[in-house]
C-alpha cells in the first residue's frame, strides 16, 4: 500500500511537517517519485512509528538515528532506556536548585560554566537533579569554614574534567568487556537487555562507591603528608 504525504501523516498521527523534518534529518527514507507526485510505502509509515515510540520513551534523534540504522542492538533498549530517559519526577529548575539551595542564580550559572553543575534535561528549561542539593550545601560547609570561592570553584572545575575522562574511560570498558560479550553469546534479546540493564546498575553502584571511598583515601593521605612533612 502507498500513500501521499497527507495520507501518510494521518495513518502515522504526526503532521506533515513532522515527516519533512524527518526526512531532512535523514530519519526516513526519500519517497518514491511518480512525476510531481511523492509516495510512501508501509515501511516509511512502521519507520514513523518506531520513531514515535522511541521519541515517547525519551530517546533523542541522535540516538534514534542509531538504533535505526542498526548501530545499537535491540537489546540495548532498557539501558539506553535507563541512562538517557530523563528522571523528571526528581529534578529542579534553575530558580527552584536555588530556592531550596539558598545559593544565588548567577552563582548557580557560574557554577554550571565551570562544569561542576550538569543539567539531567536539556531544552528551553534545562532540569537539575535534586541529588545537587546535596552537593551544593557541601560547597556551603566548606564556603563557610572559610575557604574562598574562587579557589573552590577552581578545584571543583579541576576535579569535574578529572571526573568526565575517567567517567568515559569507565563507559568504554563497560561497553568493550561487558556490553559486547553479553551480545556475543548469542543471549535471546530479552534476556540480554535484562542482564545489560542490571548489570549496568550494578556496576555503576560499585563505582560510586569506589570513587567516594578512593577520594576520600587520597585526601586523609594528603593531609596526613601536610602534617608530616608540612610541605
């Protein structure tokens, strides 16, 4: 079955503009050309669909796109899931981080500059997690035990950048000797999502906790050598 753009916007629910955007991000297929005359088939109207359906659990096209062509396996879905679908019920806007917060919107700003504030939702209004709220009164303590501002915002956007590298780093190793050997044994898709997502979470608990627990380590060390060798 083929159907004009007009048909195949109201099978799909999307409007017709939504189909040219598509097509311009090379999301769907160029139509078939009959003359002036356009048609699309049943595949373009399963592609819209899926892209619907992906758009609806919080995928962006970026990660559509991948999927689409085949870069991401289905049993990527629950982790791709888990990690980009945005945790709305549990985020703040701007004004609200610093309504709770008690720290200034242009310190907040100056904050997420430096790279130690990260919005979870991006978009005309960017989301902040309401975990910040824990870290931004930590900066307080330390504010109010008399360290300057700018000397800790220095060290915060040092150990942010520190963090991103060894994050990604993280991510790769995950991805090379976890994600592809759980693919490779030929795991029925939905179990290989269910091992990938809890496995994932399990991992990234363990992580967090060897960080805290080796940063905390470094700085007892640190000082210990500043009291032994007062250098």
């Amino acid at each position: 079955m083929e159907y004009r753009i007009e048909q195949l916007a109201q099978a799909a629910g999307v409007p017709v503009d939504t189909i040219r955007f598509y097509q311009g991000k090379g999301l769907l297929e160029p139509p078939r050309r009959e003359g002036r005359v356009t048609w699309y088939s049943g595949r373009h109207l399963e592609r819209l669909r899926r892209i619907r359906d992906l758009q609806r659990r919080g995928f962006t096209l970026a990660v559509i796109r991948r999927f689409l062509e085949g870069e991401l396996e289905p049993s990527d879905e629950a982790l791709v899931e888990a990690v980009t679908a945005p945790p709305a019920p549990r985020t703040l806007s701007l004004e609200e981080l610093a309504a709770r917060s008690g720290v200034a919107v242009p310190l907040l700003r100056a904050l997420e500059q430096a790279g130690m504030l990260v919005p979870v939702v991006d978009g005309a209004e960017p989301r902040y997690p309401v975990e910040d709220l824990d870290a931004l009164a930590a900066g307080l303590t330390l504010l109010e035990a008399g360290v300057p501002l700018s000397e800790l915002m220095e060290l915060g956007a040092r150990h942010a950048a520190a963090v991103e590298a060894t994050a990604r780093r993280a991510v790769d190793l995950f991805d090379h000797h976890v994600r592809e050997r759980i693919q490779a044994a030929g795991t029925p898709a939905e179990e290989a999502e269910r091992q990938l997502l809890a496995t994932f979470q399990r991992l990234l608990e363990a992580s967090g906790t060897l960080v805290r627990h080796h940063f905390q380590r470094a700085v007892l060390r640190a000082a210990r050598e500043r009291i032994e060798h007062g250098s």
